[in-house]
C-alpha cells in the first residue's frame, strides 16, 4: 500500500493561502489621547503561521480611531467603533471603544496650599482634572466639599464663604475618583478702633458698674469680640480695679482712676472713673413739746367738728 504524503497548498503564484486571521486584542477600551497597537496572527494551511503577507488594516469610522498601516490604533473621539484587517480572501474585525482619559490628578486654583480668608468674605476657587502628562481634561464632573462647614462652607462652583475663626479642608474631586485638597484659614477682621460705653462715670466707695468694650473695623463696622483678646486695664488699683469682663469695683477710698481696654492689641481712649463718698440728706431735731401741743390742737378741733355733725342730725 503505497504511503500518503502530505504537500502544503500553495495558490498559482506559489503563496500559501491564508485560512484565518487571530487580532490580539479582539476587543478593548481605548483612552482619548492615547495609543494602542493590535498583532495579528496570519494562519495558513495545516495551522502554519504565514509571514510576508500582505496584511491591510481599516476603520469604520476614523472620527473615532484610526489605525496605521502596522496596527497601531490612535483614538481620536469618544465612541465605538470597527477596526477590519485583511490578508488574502480573509478578514477579521476588532471591536474599539474611545473612552474619557483617566483623571490622575487634581489642581486647585490659585496655586496655594493654605488659603487665609476674614471672616465674613468669600474666595473663588477652581479646580483642574488632569491626565498623566498633566493636560487638562475637560467636560468633567467636579464636586466641592468642606471638611468643616462651621468654619467655612464651599458652594457647587468652588466659591468659600468664611463663617468663623478656624480651620477647614476645602476638597475638590473630578469624576467621584481622584481629589485634591486645601486649607481654608478664617481670621478675624482686623480692629481698627476701640471705644468704651457709656464714658467716665462716678462710684461711691464700695460700688461696682459694667463698662463695655465695642470694636470696629476700617469701615467702622461693629465686631464680634467673641474670639479676641480683650485685656482690661486701670491705672489706680487702690482706687478703682476692673475684672476681665469690663466691671469696675471701688474700694473704700475716694478718688480718680483711668480705665482702658485693648482689644487684639488697639487700645482704647481712658474712660475716667470718679469715686466719692455717699451722701444723706439730713432733718433738724423736732421740739417734743412743740410736737405734743400740736397734737393738742388737731385732736380739739376733730372733737369740734364731730360734735357740729351731731347737732346738725339732731335739729334735721
């Protein structure tokens, strides 16, 4: 019995025809502005792997991806679409879809990590969703949050309301995945003048009386003093102290003394405190018998009148 013998087929020029193509990867996800290439694999009679074919490469839509000549596949625009590679009688197809780039990082702007606000005032902030080569990337969602909304609140657009003295993180996030993040530092307005109410005042010895202290701005704003230094001073203890709530006490000797009160370190003007002795209206000693006579008399002349009454009912 005569043995087989197994040839390879060839086509009329003598090349060997290609039975399949195999792209690797059939299918993937390519970022905006990145890059990927596609091999393929030419598959011949018997499973062989063909070489020196003659390998042609298409898109179905090169708004989306285009691809050279060697398999490299650019993406260009958001979407989906088909990559076809021919050899021969045969073809395969590769299924691509552009997607957004990553994000990789935040920028917040200004450029500063610490950002110092008054009390009162508001900042405008921005924020950058960048890539790995830090381009920026646009049309992304970007959400605010303040680490401390008592201190300071931030709105959906970036905008920082200072509220009170203190600290707050400031967040800002692209696309629910990569953040970045800055201080927001509250200060207090700075005080411009310091005034004492009601003015100079007097004591007896032995009194007490409420002083106030009201600071105000450049703009002669009333300040919150809640938060600030506030130091009260006399410049005669003996005479007149004061406690660190403004209330002036005087001793038992009479005399002047000059209150002020510093407030985040502006002084005020002296506020004078007058304290003298108590003094009593005084009634002269009566005449007991002068008294006693006088008594006397009103005594008479209420018995005369009752005894008119009395005649007058009588002759009626």
């Amino acid at each position: 019995m005569a043995a087989a013998t197994m040839m390879a087929c060839t086509t009329s020029t003598g090349v060997q025809p290609v039975l399949s193509i195999v792209a690797t990867p059939d299918s993937f996800d390519l970022p905006l502005t990145t890059s990927r290439t596609v091999t393929v694999q030419l598959v011949g009679p018997g499973g062989t792997a063909l070489t020196n074919q003659l390998v042609e490469w298409s898109s179905a839509n090169p708004g989306i991806a285009v691809v050279s000549t060697s398999g490299v596949v650019t993406a260009v625009s958001m979407g989906t679409t088909t990559l076809t590679v021919r050899a021969g009688q045969k073809s395969a197809d590769v299924k691509v879809r552009v997607v957004a780039e990553p994000v990789q990082s935040v920028r917040i702007l200004p450029l500063q990590t610490v950002h110092v606000i008054r009390v009162g005032q508001t900042r405008q902030l921005s924020a950058e969703c960048l890539s790995a080569t830090q381009q920026v990337l646009p049309g992304r969602t970007i959400t605010w949050n303040s680490g401390s909304p008592v201190v300071a609140t931030v709105s959906s657009g970036g905008l920082v309301s200072a509220l009170s003295v203190g600290q707050a993180n400031i967040t800002a996030t692209c696309d629910g995945t990569v953040n970045s993040t800055i201080t927001a530092q509250v200060t207090p307005v700075p005080v411009s003048s310091v005034t004492i109410i009601p003015g100079n005042i007097s004591l007896n010895t032995g009194s007490q009386s409420q002083l106030l202290a009201v600071a105000r701005d450049s703009a002669g704003n009333v300040l919150a003093l809640l938060g600030r230094s506030v130091v009260w001073l006399t410049d005669n203890q003996p005479i007149v102290s004061v406690s660190a709530a403004g209330v002036v006490s005087s001793g038992s000797q009479v005399g002047t003394a000059n209150i002020t009160v510093v407030v985040d370190g502006v002084p005020s003007a002296p506020v004078v405190v007058t304290v003298g002795t108590p003094s009593f209206a005084v009634t002269a000693p009566v005449d007991r018998r002068i008294a006693d006579r006088r008594l006397q008399i009103a005594e008479r002349r209420s018995a005369n009148r009752l005894i008119a009454v009395r005649r007058s009912l009588i002759a009626n």
